[in-house]
C-alpha cells in the first residue's frame, strides 16, 4: 500500500514476476505530490483498486515518469489507468520500444511543476541505460531507480540467487549488469558528482529498503567503483 515518507513524498513497493514467477523482483514506484494536488508517478508499478484509491485521495496524477531504458514494464497500464497524465519518458527508452505511449523525453519535457521541487541529473557514460536521477528539494530525497539495489529479502525460489550472482544481494551494491552497461566510467563518475554534493539525507530506491543513514557516504560507498572525487 502507499507508504508517506515526508509531507509530499510517497511510495508503494511491488514485485515485478519473472521466468514464470521463480524471480520476484522487488521494486518501488515514488510518487512526488506537485503545485495544485497534481502528482508524479516515478517508475508506475501496478496499480490495484485499493492503491488507486489511495492515491487519488493525494491528488490527480499528471505525470507518468520512466527513468530509464528498462523501467516500462507498466507504463502502458499506468498510462491507461491516467489518460491525462503526461507520459515522460528516457529517449533510450522511445527508440527501445517506440510502441510505449509517451508525451515527452527527459529531461526536456518535465512540466515546471514537478522541476519547482526536483532537480534532475543524467548518468553519463552508459547510453543504453540512460538513466536519471532526482534530488526532491522539499524532503531533501535522492530517488535512484538501476544505479545502486538495496535488497535484503525477497519471494521466489530464484530471486536471491540471481541477485547474488550480480552482486546486488544483502547490500547497498551496483549491480554486474549496471557496472557492465556503464560504458564510460569517468564520465559517469563527473555527471555524478554534483548529485553526490547536495544535502540528502534520504536515498530512495526502485529495488530495496530506503538509506536514511549517513546517505551520501553509504551511495559513496556503493558506487567506490566508478572514479569518484566527491
């Protein structure tokens, strides 16, 4: 169901089922509360009628976000769900799968609403992820969706296994697949640093539990693989 992490600041967990439900990915839709009760939904999961309730008691949905070339598994159904939601999606993501609805690319076509309380940055260096992150000035909140997991229990026989087999189990961690998609580490490493620099003191993330502790040092930590400064 959906979660309040601060006064505009909201999420609800889900798993995506895999290889005939053996992996069930944990993940994390964010939905930012905007000017004029609109709401942005970051990474649209499934959404129940129960959850739908809830969410339009918060407001009316506006904004469908895709943060990056693999995050699309319900936009379609979200999109549906919202036909007059603004569908913005990462431009790998347009070329990937043409046939997605969509309204716009990141990060040009963000409403100004939503870029009054969110800064919004591009991870350098790996094209085919194009991923983006985004500060939420408001609850001082850095929303990550493939760059770092935090997973510590999960359903299906296979889950655990195949993340630890990435790497991405029982720890703050990139994932294999993440660091192999990274193609230019260095300019991964600059188009990160300014993220790393601002005051957050929350990570919130598609795949695992929140970091509400000492955040900027443990996503440093995380991410001591790419050539960071910071």
């Amino acid at each position: 169901m959906l979660t309040q992490l601060d006064d505009r600041l909201y999420t609800f967990a889900y798993q995506a089922p895999m290889l005939g439900g053996a992996v069930r990915f944990p993940a994390r839709c964010t939905v930012i509360a905007m000017a004029s009760e609109q709401l942005a939904l970051i990474s649209p999961g499934p959404i129940a009628p129960p959850l739908a309730e809830a969410i339009d008691q918060l407001g009316r949905v506006s904004l469908l976000i895709a943060p990056n070339a693999f995050h699309y598994l319900y936009l379609a159904a979200a999109k549906q769900r919202y036909p007059a939601a603004k569908a913005v999606v990462a431009p790998a993501l347009r070329t990937k799968r043409p046939q997605l609805p969509h309204d716009g690319l990141l990060p040009q076509d963000l409403p100004a609403a939503f870029l009054d309380d969110v800064e919004v940055t591009a991870i350098a260096g790996a094209p085919k992820l194009d991923e983006y992150l985004f500060y939420h000035r408001p609850s001082r909140t850095l929303i990550v969706t493939d760059l770092v997991f935090n997973i510590h229990a999960a359903e299906g026989w296979l889950t655990a296994p195949l993340l630890k087999m990435f790497g991405a189990w029982g720890k703050l961690a990139s994932s294999w697949f993440l660091r192999r998609t990274v193609r230019d580490r260095t300019a991964a490493a600059r188009s990160l640093e300014p993220i790393l620099a601002r005051p957050f003191c929350r990570t919130l993330l598609a795949h695992g539990e929140p970091i509400d502790l000492n955040a900027p040092a443990a996503l440093a930590r995380a991410l001591a693989w790419l050539p960071l400064n910071h």
